[in-house]
C-alpha cells in the first residue's frame, strides 16, 4: 500500500465515503434547513454553492484533515517561497510570483525575480501603447491592425480563452487570430485575412522548440516575404515570447522583439507572463493587469484563508472524494455564459497535463486514482447534447457550474433563462425523480401496469448528482483573474495530496520524438523497419494518396 492509501485519514474516508453512498442528498437538505447556508463560501468577488455535494459535516471534516496529513499548506508556502518543487526538472514554480503586487521580493536561486518581472510587465505596457497608438508601424508606414498570435498549448490556450472570455473588453485597435494547429488550414485561413502591412506576429513558444509554432511561424514569414517585405522589414512584424532568447534570435527575431519568460514558470501557468501579450493587444494593458490582480487577490485568499475556508483547498477536496472514493473518472466545467466557453478546454490543458501522472514523487507506482478527466461546454449547448448521461449515466460526475449574475448588452428574458437553466440543472441533478413521481405521471394515459412500470423505469432519475455553483457579479478581467487562479491552486492541491510532481509533462515527449520520425517516413527518408506494421501501412496511404500527380 502506499502511504497515502496507509494515511488513517484515508481509511476514515474510505469508512464515510461508504456510510455515504446510502444516503440521498434530497433528505439532507430535507433534515437540515442550514445545509446552503453552512455550505458556502465567498472569495476574491466568487460566491461558491457547495451544498449540492454529496457531504456531510463529517465527511468535510475528514477531507480536511486529509489535507492536513498531506501537509498542503506546508507544501503551499514552498511554492510561493520558491522550492525547486518541479522535482523532476529541478525548478521553482512561481506563476505566483507574475501577478505579484504585494511589492515583498521573490527570491529564486537567491536572486530577487520581481524587477526583471516588473520590468516586462513594463514591455509589455509600453509595446502595447507603441501598436494601440500606431506609433509603431509596418515596413509600408502603416499601423498595426492586425495580430497574428501564434502558439499551441500553454502558448495559446490562455490568450485565446481568456481574450474570448472578455470580449466585452475588448479595444478597437486591433484584431487578434490565433493560430496553434499545424493543420496548415488554420495558419492559411488566417494569413489569407489579413495584410501584411498591417499585420504584427506574435509568435510565444517557451521552448522555442515546438514543431507547429516554429512551422507556422515559418509559413507566416514565407508569406510575408512573397507579401512585399524583406528580411530587413521583419523585426517590424515579427516579436517573440520565449525562455529560449538564443533560439528565438537565431530563428531571426531581432533581440528587442523578444519578450523573455522564465524556466519557473510552467507552459500552462504561463498566461499571467509576456505569453499573455496578445490579451493586452486585444483588451489593452490595463485589462491584462487586473486579470492580474484578480490571481493576486485568489493567490492571497490560497495563501491566508483557513483551510475549511478555502475555496481552492475544499474543491480540491471534494474532487479527491468523487475521484477516490465514488470512483468518478472525470469531472465537467459547464460555464453558463457564451463567452466563457472556453474555460473547459483552458482547465483541462491545466488539470490534466498536471496531474495526468502515476508515479508519485517518490517514485512509486500509485494505487489509487489521479488526475480526472476535465472537460464539458458552455451552457445550455450541453443540456441538449451530454448532459443525458449527467443526469441517468451510470456514474458520478461531479460538475462546476458557472453564471455572471449580469452580462452586457443584458436582456433581461434571455438572461434569466439562462440563469434558470443553471439553476434548474443543478437541482435536477441533486433531486432525480422518483419512480413513484414517474409512475403517478404516467396514469390515465391508457397504459397496461406492466407497460406502465416499465415505463416508469425508465423515467426515474435517481439524482444525487453532485455539483458546485459559482456566481459572479460579472466576469471582468479581476473576476476571471481569480477564477483561473482558483482552479490553479486546486489542481495543486490535489497534486499534493496525490503525491505528483504536477509541473512536468513528460509524457508528451515520446509523442513528439516518434511524430518526428514519422514525418521522416512520409518523406521518405526513413526506413519502414522504424515502424509497427500498423504505422508502416499508415505512412504508405498517405504517401500514395500524396504522391506527385
Ligand atoms: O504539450 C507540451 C507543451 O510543452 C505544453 O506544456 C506547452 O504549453 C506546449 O507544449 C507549448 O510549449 P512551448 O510554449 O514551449 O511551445
């Protein structure tokens, strides 16, 4: 056994978890008129409705102590104090230190990060105005229009997300693409839409070692030069955001266009670094800096706040209860608000690529569950597609639920529906209905009882379906800010208590070695004894299917 699964913690859990499973959330509420108020929590401009999980004092209580035995809160002033954590690569992990306004130093190697940090917050502010202004302009004498934002991953996930998430922000000075498939349709349809004389490209890879970045980037700059431009025009429509300054300047990124970021700062907690530059294109400098400020906030609510009073800490935890204890594979983000329809594919890059893991940090094998499956869509899209199997699947799949209690251009019919929705959701999933509702629903319809009964059967919902509600005035950049910083700080939690180094990502590496050689293959310089039979078939489709007409 490993010595989480050994924790009497663990074992007290494992006891409740099944006292549990008997019980239905209807009664609970039923039995305790306080269990909403009890089961609340408010954070950073977040409120949090936990009630509708399936929990008691008990069992929350026990979840805290396992938090306790892990010694989260130790393993939390580690990060934020700059331990090398990241074990495996032997790093810092200081996102934290990014949107660090409390002015106290970040010392990392026993060198305080925060000027070289403020001091690319001050690039980015100042690069921002140069293109908002039109004071830097193309090699024709025109302003910038256009951005062209190139990335995959951590390098785009974040920009794109969280610019679409605060459309209403957005400034007029500029329109952003993104570009992240090496599906050469994405890089062609966006490239066809712009000119070039009015485009930047912003092309963000840490590494700077990214095949789809540095072909897209590649692509861009072949079109630019058949556009007109020379390679002497370049560094007026090309900067770089790169740990990899040597690369990037190599690959013909004048060093002043290169925008630095930090090996302590992981790919997907890299939003809050100058990969964030094209929200401060799209939305303006000051936009990008209350996201900023938002994390800051949620960052000293982590920090500060009692355990049993921490949003981060108890999500983490009632996600460790369904995926360690009710066997729950995954866990769905539904956002109810279009322009947040993104967060799910944000979270998961962030959720999975951390604690996708099996070996815990002392190198054993694990014995229990990790990381879950995230994923899900806006609402109420879902409700007409995925959200059958919610309600009356086989399983248990704990759901985030999200509403701005006020949206732009607000119509006040179409918002309270949405509001309704949600809200009807979460209910329906936590109250089911009942056999004898569904059988009582079915008289005089001229059935035969045993038409009727099977009927019935097939109607009951058995509820117990848990879920979290999270309300917000409105999501502005403070609010988002937070929210992102919230689920960041609960996947570190769970990776804690799951004993997993959560900041590396070693098994996307094999994946990029083997692609290579497979390229290699359809291009005809490797031999078919590189592949399984199975691949050496793949390759010689496509190799017939694209052979020279
Ligand atoms: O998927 C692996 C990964 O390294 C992610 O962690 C990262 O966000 C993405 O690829 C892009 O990496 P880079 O910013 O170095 O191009």
């Amino acid at each position: 056994m490993s010595v989480l699964t050994s924790l009497p913690q663990w074992q007290k859990l494992s006891e409740l978890a099944e006292s549990v499973k008997g019980a239905h959330m209807r009664d609970w509420f039923a039995q305790d008129a306080s269990r909403a108020d009890k089961m609340q929590l408010e954070a950073c401009g977040i409120f949090l409705d936990y009630a509708k999980n399936r929990v008691t004092d008990e069992s929350m209580a026990a979840l805290l102590d396992l938090a306790r035995a892990c010694n989260v809160e130790g393993q939390r002033d580690a990060m934020f104090g700059g331990d090398a954590i990241n074990a495996t690569e032997g790093r810092a992990v200081l996102h934290t230190a990014l949107r660090n306004f409390s002015g106290n130093p970040v010392i990392v190697d026993g060198k305080d990060v925060m000027p070289e940090v403020r001091a690319t917050l001050d690039k980015i502010e100042a690069f921002t105005a140069s293109i908002h202004s039109g004071e830097h302009k193309g090699y024709t004498g025109k302003p910038i229009k256009h951005i062209v934002a190139i990335g995959i991953g951590g390098s785009f996930l974040g920009p794109k997300i969280m610019t679409e998430a605060l459309k209403p922000y957005t400034a007029d000075a500029v329109k952003v693409h993104f570009v992240a498939n090496v599906d050469g349709c994405h890089i062609h349809d966006v490239l066809s839409s712009v000119d070039f004389e009015e485009t930047l490209v912003v092309m963000s890879s840490k590494s700077f070692s990214t095949q789809e970045t540095l072909q897209n980037t590649l692509t861009a700059k072949d079109w630019f030069l058949k556009s007109g431009g020379t390679q002497h025009d370049i560094a007026k429509h090309f900067v770089a955001v790169s740990s990899n300054v040597k690369a990037a300047t190599e690959f013909g990124i004048s060093a002043d266009n290169i925008f630095p970021m930090w090996d302590w700062v992981g790919g997907r907690y890299s939003l809050w670094s100058a990969i964030g530059l094209p929200i401060a294109l799209a939305l303006g400098f000051e936009n990008f800096k209350g996201l900023l400020e938002g994390a800051f906030e949620m960052d000293t609510h982590f920090k500060t706040a009692p355990l049993s009073q921490n949003m981060p800490v108890l999500l983490a935890l009632l996600g460790v209860w369904y995926r360690n204890f009710f066997d729950a594979p995954s866990h769905a983000l539904l956002p109810y608000y279009h322009y947040l329809r993104g967060l799910p594919a944000y979270v998961q890059q962030l959720d999975m690529e951390s604690n996708g893991k099996s070996v815990t940090l002392d190198g054993e094998h694990v014995d229990y569950a990790t990381g879950p499956i995230i994923w899900g869509s806006e609402g109420t899209n879902g409700q007409h597609s995925f959200h059958q199997l919610i309600h009356q699947g086989s399983g248990v799949i704990p759901a985030d639920f999200m509403l701005p209690l006020n949206v732009p251009n607000q119509d006040d019919t179409h918002h309270a529906m949405l509001a309704s929705n949600c809200f009807g959701q979460t209910q329906a999933l936590m109250q089911g209905k009942s056999f004898e509702a569904c059988y009582a629903d079915l008289a005089n319809k001229g059935l035969d009882e045993e038409t009727r009964t099977r009927l019935a059967t097939h109607k009951t919902m058995r509820g117990n379906k848990p879920s979290n509600t999270f309300l917000f005035d409105s999501l502005t950049p403070n609010i988002l800010g937070a929210l992102v910083a919230m689920y960041e700080h609960k996947v570190f939690v769970q990776g804690v208590i799951w004993n997993l180094n959560s900041f590396d990502q070693w098994g996307v590496e094999l994946g990029k070695v083997l692609g290579n050689q497979v390229l290699e293959g359809i291009q005809g310089k490797a031999g078919k004894d590189n592949f399984d039979a199975s691949t050496q078939q793949l390759i010689a489709k496509f190799r017939a299917a694209n052979a020279p007409k």
